[in-house]
C-alpha cells in the first residue's frame, strides 16, 4: 500500500484507501474461513464461533479506540462509539449484505438460520441493551469502574450461556475423530 506523503500523484490517497479496503477484505474472508475450519475441526458450531470469536475480531477495533477515547476523559464519544459501530453493523452491514445476496439470487428471500436458542438470543439482546440503558439513567450517566466489572460479568455470562444453553456445541458424529 503506497503511503502517500512520498508520492506526488495527487490522488495517491484514493489508491492508498482503496488498497486498504481491499486488504481488509480478503483478510477479513481468510479470517472468517480459518475459525468456520477450526470450529469444524473442534467440533463447535458455526453459531458459537460467530458470536465468540468472529465477534471479537470484528468488535475489538472498536474496543481499543474506545479505551483509548475513554482514557482521555471522553467518556460519551467512547459510548457513542461503541452504540453507534453496533447501530452500523447491525442495519448497514446486514442490510447490504441482505440486499446483494437477494441481488445475486434475483430477488429470492434468503432464510436466516435459527436454531433452538435463536429467539432467546435476540430477546437477549434487548435486554442487554436494556440494561445497559438503566445503569446509564439510573447512575445519571457517570458510569464507575463497577459498571465496567457489570457488563464484563454479563458478557462472561452471555458466553457461558452460548456454550452450554444456546447448544451450538456440534456433537461428534460415531467413529470420527
């Protein structure tokens, strides 16, 4: 990726940005291909390496600019932050993702997978977020580091919960190894 301060074209910057994005791209595809080989090879379910580890990778950015933002005092720009990657992902990366896939099937409907848990982890969700949002209020918006213990605690939970209840554990089928 050519760095553009040493280059006089003076559109370098396009070509630099669009070489990241690029990149960014096929290391996102290799990334999400090794954990979907290493969940199969584990023996965990697809689900439980998208809400683990793919989650992770994805959110971990965010989490870092977010620390970083905080410890400048910037506490609601941290918040904003993480609200507003989760507000991206949620109706920008899967209403496009969404709407090409319809695109590439011709207008067909695509069947979002949901196992037994699936509706118990959107209900989550919302609960979660419901949550978050009293301690915002009821603490009048001054989050302590006990929030912060709170919210590791929840996802602690959320995870053990994903593992033992949601059953996205992948049983071993007879005489594999």
């Amino acid at each position: 990726i050519p760095n553009p301060e040493y280059f006089t074209f003076k559109y370098c910057f396009v070509l630099t940005f669009v070489m990241s994005i690029v990149w960014l791209a096929l290391l996102t595809f290799l990334v999400v291909d090794l954990a979907e080989k290493l969940g199969n090879c584990m023996g965990i379910g697809e689900d439980l390496i998208g809400l683990s580890v793919l989650a992770v990778g994805s959110s971990l950015p965010d989490c870092i600019s977010s620390v970083l933002i905080a410890m400048e005092c910037k506490g609601d720009m941290a918040v904003c932050n993480a609200l507003g990657s989760n507000v991206f992902d949620i109706l920008f990366c899967l209403g496009s993702t969404f709407f090409i896939q319809s695109c590439i099937q011709k207008g067909a409907s695509i069947k979002v997978e949901s196992g037994t848990g699936f509706e118990s982890l959107i209900l989550l969700q919302f609960i979660l977020q419901f949550l978050f949002n009293g301690i915002l209020y009821y603490s009048n918006h001054m989050l302590q580091r006990w929030h912060g213990y709170t919210l590791l605690v929840v996802y602690a939970v959320f995870i053990a919960w994903a593992v033992i209840d949601y059953e996205v554990v992948v049983p071993l089928e007879e005489g594999s190894n």
